[in-house]
C-alpha cells in the first residue's frame, strides 16, 4: 500500500490508518513531453486523447504535457484496441480501457512502473509492478510486461530479495529507509510465473533472477516453524510477527519458483562445455525440489497456524481479519481440502469485517480509519469473489469502483466517506487488479500455481473441490 511519509500541504490532509482522506492529490495523468507521467490536477476539466495516454489539446493545456504527432496518436489506439482487454463487450469498457492506458502512462521509457504519478508515490514497488506485468500478460501487451519485470530485475538485491520500493531512475536507489518487505518477492516470482505461462518464451535472464529469488525465499523461513520472518506487508507498517500479508505470497512465489527454476533449465554462456551445463541444470532443479519442499511445509504451517484463528491478519489471531486472506485462494492458491479452517468462508468474514459506510473496504480491522475505503482491496476482494463465482459480489465492487473515479477516468487509491475519489489517481495496483478481476467474471481461466504437472507439489497431491 502506497502510504506516503509526508506531502505538502497543498495536497490536502493526508489519510492514515488513523485518520480518514479528505483530498484527491490529481485527477489521473498524461504523456510527459520526457515519455513520463505528468500528473494532471484534480478537478482539472482536462482530457486525454481517446483511446491514448496523451493530453486532448481541444480540452485545455497542461505545462509539461507531450504534443503527439497524427502517426503517435494512431499507434496508440491501434496498441489498445489490439489488446485483449477484459470486460469491453460489458459495462466496464471505459473503466478497463483507461485502466490498461494508466498503466502504459505509469510506466517509464526505461520499463521503471511507478505506483502513481504524484510525488511519494512516483516509485517502483515490486509488488504493484507484479500486478501491472500479469494485467500486461492477461492483455496481450507480454512484450511490457517483460520490460516491468526487466526493470525490478535489475534492481534485485545481492541476496535475491528488494527494497520497498525504488527510484524509477535505473539507479537501484531507494527514496526513503523504509527497507525490505519479503512479500516483494512472491509477487515478483508470481508475475514472471505468469508471463512465462502466457508466453512460453524463454526466460532469459529471468532465470538467473528466479534463482537469486528463490534461495532470497528459503533464506526468510523459519526451519522449525516454516513461517518467514516478521515483514511489513501491504500495510508497509512495522510488526513484531508474521503477517498473512506476508506468508500468503511468499508461498505463492515458491510455488511459482519450483515451474520457473524448472523451465529456465541451464542458461549457459556459449562457450560453457556441456559439463558445466548439466551441472547448473542440476543445481537449479535441486533448488526446484527445496522451493517445493518448502512451499509445502509453509502450506501447512498457514492453514494449521493462520488456519486455527480464522485466518486473521496476525499468526496470533490478534488484528482481526483483512484483506490478505484473499491471496489463499485463486488466482493465487487453489481451493484444496487441506483449508479445514475454511479459507473461503474466512475471507467473506473479512470482506464484512472490514467493510466502510461508503459501500468500499478498509484494508483490516485494525485500520481504524473507518471511514475512507480502499481501491486496491476493493479490486482483490473482487477478484476473489470472481475466482469464487460469487458474481454478484464481483458485480458490485466492480460497479462501485466504475462510478468512482476520476474526472480523468482513472481509479484513485481511495474514496472518502462521502463517497469521492482521493488520494492519487491513477492507481496502477488497482488498475491492475480490476483488469485481472474482469477477466475472470468474464469466463477465462487463469493459471493457478499449487497444480503441478502431475498434480503434486513437494510430495502433496493438491485436490481442487
């Protein structure tokens, strides 16, 4: 979650897990004259050009703003209407159209995808990044995918894990001390997981960055509990134990680790000799077989630990429910009979637990905010109850998040008691979300990690219901 550490004073009362949002920071944003996001003001009566990230001159002008030629105008609306966009036969179609557009505005020409365009928000966090390459991958547009995760890539630290979130530069900087957050690591194994289930393409050197990830993953667990170390999570609050925000996607990504480690096979230099190359084959198929010996015993360690308090937020069963309960079931994780605690039935628990007056969610119960709602938990707890076949749930956050956004269009991080958009907007993590959300109402079936090849994983069958 994109909280920030401070904004002027011109952006408005900033919203914390204390105090509800009162402002909107920007009404979306546009092609930069340098190919990077501008942020339009909020209330702005601007436009952008149909179909395209660019400024509409006929509605107004904006300092900063790229003018295109006919032809950039032309390539632009042939890329989006060349994409499979979810949900454009339906009453969706403009929200998903100018979510996929965000995107592509999010993303710098280097592949840096910020969070958002406003200022403490203009960084690359590993863990939008990852929805924003899937929603890519979903969409067709796999060769931008491949750029966004090129670009968190090579921001990999040296033990295979990430910061919070970095510079969109190239540099490998960091904005602020807030340090590691382990869930970074799931998403970003998720998402190439995923591109490379929707291209086939081989990965590269996204191999080499799987690998480093992967033993990054194992290194965070616990061998007695087989629970990872306490981590902020979405929160990107300090805690003193381990979070379902954490445990759910670290599972997830060694799941996605045990078919990427196998696929990407040796990645030998041309003058390596077939020695060396079978070694590294070896060598990554080893760490195949740990990363699924592992996700299995983390398996069992969330649904007998998380599971014996409902699947609260805390090991402890302290905090309540949120909204990381949905990453245990699909598109993430497959509905096993090894849930006796009910996961699906937790995270409805969740969704009314933490629903706000305004119709949207707070992101736990331990967010005392009660009063402002967030998007990105709107868009998973919709992609959860689509992944369910609870449509009329879907439906309805779906339908709430369309007559809330921007004057722009676009999806804001928030909305206010009183039913506004706030915060940032675009969003790219909601974007993101409802992009994959309406993909699955609509009928297609994602690949789920936890089903492998033969059904098994680390020597546990896995039984869908």
């Amino acid at each position: 979650m994109s909280e920030p550490g401070h904004e002027p004073a011109v952006l408005g009362t900033r919203g914390t897990a204390w105090a509800p949002e009162t402002r909107l920071y920007s009404d979306g944003v546009v092609v930069g004259k340098d190919g990077e996001p501008l942020v339009v003001p909020p209330h702005s009566g601007l436009a952008r050009v149909p179909g395209t990230g660019y400024l509409d001159p006929v509605a107004g002008s904006l300092p900063g703003a790229h003018e295109p030629a006919p032809e950039e105008v032309d390539a632009w609306t042939a890329r989006l209407e060349g994409a499979a966009i979810p949900g454009v036969d339906g009453p969706y179609s403009d929200m998903a159209r100018t979510a996929l557009a965000d995107i592509e505005v999010l993303t710098f020409p280097n592949g840096a995808a910020v969070a958002a365009g406003s200022p403490y928000w203009r960084f690359v966090w590993p863990r939008d990044t990852g929805f924003m390459a899937v929603a890519l991958s979903l969409t067709g547009r796999t060769r931008e995918a491949r750029r966004l995760l090129d670009y968190v890539a090579r921001m990999q630290e040296d033990d295979g894990g990430w910061q919070a979130r970095y510079l969109p530069d190239g540099s490998g900087d960091v904005p602020d001390g807030r340090g590691r957050q382990l869930d970074g690591i799931g998403w970003t194994l998720w998402a190439t997981w995923f591109w490379q289930r929707t291209t086939g393409d081989e990965l590269g050197d996204l191999g080499e960055m799987a690998e480093a990830a992967t033993r990054a993953a194992l290194d965070a667990l616990d061998p007695a509990t087989h629970l990872p170390t306490a981590s902020q999570d979405y929160w990107e609050m300090d805690v003193d134990e381990v979070t379902l925000g954490t445990a759910a996607p670290l599972l997830l990504g060694l799941r996605c680790a045990h078919d990427l480690l196998l696929d990407a096979g040796a990645s030998p230099d041309a003058g390596d000799a077939a020695d060396t190359a079978g070694r590294h084959r070896t060598a990554r198929a080893d760490l195949a077989a740990r990363a699924a010996r592992a996700a299995s015993g983390l398996d069992t360690a969330i649904h007998t630990g998380f599971g014996a308090h409902g699947y609260r937020r805390r090991f402890s069963g302290s905090g309540g429910y949120d909204a990381s309960v949905a990453f245990l079931l699909p598109p993430f994780a497959p509905l096993t009979r090894r849930d006796p605690g009910g996961v699906a039935d937790a995270w409805r628990r969740a969704v009314e637990a933490t629903t706000v007056a305004n119709g949207g969610v707070r992101p736990g119960e331990e967010w005392t905010d009660l009063m402002t709602a967030w998007t990105p938990q709107v868009s998973l707890h919709a992609l959860a109850a689509a992944g369910l076949g609870d449509t009329a749930l879907a439906h309805r956050l779906l339908s709430w998040l369309d007559v809330r956004r921007t004057g722009l269009g676009s999806l804001p991080e928030k909305v206010t008691e009183a039913g506004r958009p706030a915060a940032v907007a675009p969003l790219g993590l909601t974007g993101a979300t409802v992009l994959i959300a309406l993909a699955v109402l609509e009928g297609t079936t994602l690949p789920v990690p936890g089903h492998g090849r033969d059904g098994t994983e680390g020597g546990v069958r896995y039984d869908p219901w």
